[in-house]
C-alpha cells in the first residue's frame, strides 16, 4: 500500500503544502545504476495532506483514465463528516470543466468504484473488491493490420493481486471442479446487457461490462418483485420502459445518473431503491416488447468491436496525456475500424 498526495492549496482544512525533497535533473540514463532494486528507503515522514490508494485497484489500473484515478483519490481524501464540500472544489484541485468531472466520476460509478444517489451522496465500495470483479477480464490481441502482434494478450497483472485463501474455499474447489454456477451467471449477465443495451432510454450510457454488485442488485429487485431469473430480460426492458415514462428520470436526472448502477443500485439495495425499482417495473411492463435478437455476431466481428473498445481508451487516454502523436495514430486506427463496422453495418455508442 503506497500513499499518494491529493494536491497542495485545497479548500479542505486536512490537505496541506506538499514536501518533497528537491529533485537533481539527471541528463544522461548512464548515471542511473544497473541491477535489481532490493530496498527503497525515505527520510521524510509521513504527515497530513496524504491519502491512501491501493495501487493495482485505483493508481495503476488502465481501466481508469488518469484524471478518473485523480478523481477518487479526491474523494477518498474527504473526510465523510466533511462540511462544505462541492463538485466546484473537485474540478478546482483536479484543474478540469464540469464535463470532464462528470465523465470522469461515471468511469467510476461503471467500473463499480463508487455510487451516488439522488440526493448527491456519494459512496466509495471497497476497491479491492471491486477490483477482483473484473481482474479476469481480457483485453483482445490487436490484429496484425493495426501494428500490433496478433498473439499478443493484454491482461491485467494479478501476481500483485491480494486474495484471501480459506480452507472453506479450498474444499469447495475439490468438492465442485465443475461448478455449474458460473455459467449460469454468465447467461444472465449476457441477457441483462442485451436488455439494458437494446431496451435503455435514449441518452443513457450502454453497458458491456456487468459486475459482481451488479448483478447481486438485479437479483435482489427480481426476488422482491417475485420474477424469475429466466425473466430477467422482460424485468429490465419493462424498467427501462418506466424509466422512459417517468419526469425524473426522462427529464430531470442529471447525466451521471443516466445509467444502470444508478437505476438499479449496487450490491444490496436499500428499501429506497427497491422501491422506485418496482414503481419503474408497474409503470413500464404493459408496454414491454422484447424482440428476439436478430443475428448471432461472428467471431471476427466480436473482435473487431472489441478492438474497437481497446482503440477508444488508448485515444482517450492520449487526450488526458495530450500527446498530439499518439491521439494522431490512435484516432488513424479508430477511423479505420469505424470503416469496417459502418460496412458490417454495426453502430458502437460510446460510453
């Protein structure tokens, strides 16, 4: 666990100046010595102004974009009985608009890092596991005509990766090689993006990704309003259809709200949500129509959406960085994919 400072001259009485050593401008890599690192010592001590970030959850996790990192260390530096706190100090200490706060904190409400509700609260969930919900995901190989080698895999380091190993886990694992409750989850999980994706009100984020929360939310409103899980399909389009008919949540609601953890909660929801859930699901189950999906993607259209996906964060990263030769190469590529989806006649919104 490593500590990270927020920033200096913020509005918050517990951040202060920084205090760092002074730097030696070094010209040339010979001085750097060659060999393993064996220890890394410090003769400054810790004090206040600091706050703590897990490194492969939040600081070195490419899932996130630079300022969407900044973004929470932000807000884990706020104290929860804090006063006076506003979306006005975030933007001033991360030197960002409101547009690019708002993108940045739905990057975190998606991934599953946090939440907020109507009334502007906002909760942090507990990174680690967060982070183990999406730690097996993989990034596709790039195909050779992009410049990148085709065996190639991008996935995220797991040695690092803190997991705790019980005795009852380990017995499950030989008691059930062959669990058949994966799989089951994964067809929902696929099922609900289908719905929210196809059935979603216009202006509201899509989704490719479903969390571990995520799900376990879904599953709580089914059982609250006695649906099956074979039904969960009809259960999401019939919200979105109240969704649509609703004042607030069609007119109102501010553009960080408009998507699905903030529809439908995360983890366990609370009376609150369950119940604006069940309103949204009378409202909108006469109007459901769920039409079965047209076509099966191939495999080489799979990928190239995918592909798709990997460009778009690189290019957006290299925004962040405003590196103009790699927002050049990075946008030389997207162009050239959206070419062979527009031919596919495949339409991508972006989240």
């Amino acid at each position: 666990m490593e500590f990270l400072h927020l920033g200096e001259n913020h509005p918050l009485d517990s951040l202060h100046k920084i205090h760092i050593s002074p730097r030696t401008n070094v010209a040339s890599s010979a001085l750097v010595p060659s060999g393993r690192l064996n220890q890394v010592r410090r003769s400054w001590d810790y004090k206040r102004g600091w706050v703590r970030a897990p490194l492969n959850e939040i600081v070195f996790n490419h899932r996130l974009t630079q300022q969407a990192r900044n973004l929470w260390l932000w807000l884990a530096a706020i104290h929860p009985n804090a006063k006076g706190v506003s979306w006005a100090d975030c933007e001033a200490a991360l030197a960002c608009c409101t547009t690019s706060r708002r993108n940045c904190l739905a990057q975190l409400i998606q991934e599953g890092f946090v939440s907020i509700d109507d009334n502007g609260v906002v909760t942090m969930h507990d990174p680690y596991i967060v982070y183990q919900q999406v730690v097996d995901e993989k990034i596709p190989a790039i195909r050779f005509e992009f410049g990148y080698d085709e065996d190639d895999e991008f996935e995220p380091i797991k040695e690092l990766v803190e997991e705790t190993v019980t005795l009852e886990t380990i017995g499950d694992a030989i008691e059930k090689p062959q669990s058949k409750e994966k799989p089951k989850k994964a067809e929902m999980s696929a099922d609900i993006i289908e719905a929210w994706n196809t059935c979603k009100p216009e202006g509201y984020s899509k989704m490719r990704t479903l969390s571990g929360k995520q799900l376990e939310a879904v599953a709580k409103h089914l059982k609250n309003l006695s649906q099956k899980p074979a039904e969960v399909k009809e259960f999401i389009c019939a919200v979105c259809a109240g969704l649509n008919k609703s004042d607030f949540w069609s007119k109102k609601v501010d553009q960080t709200g408009r998507n699905f953890s903030a529809v439908f909660g995360y983890g366990n929801p609370q009376d609150t949500k369950l119940k604006n859930v069940e309103i949204l699901f009378a409202s909108g189950q006469d109007d459901v129509i769920v039409e079965p999906q047209a076509a099966q993607l191939t495999y080489e259209e799979k990928e190239l959406m995918n592909t798709y996906d990997y460009i778009s964060l690189e290019l957006q990263k290299a925004k962040q960085r405003d590196n103009k030769n790699e927002i050049f190469k990075w946008q030389n590529h997207l162009d050239q994919v959206n070419q062979k989806l527009q031919k596919l006649n495949i339409s991508l919104e972006s989240n």
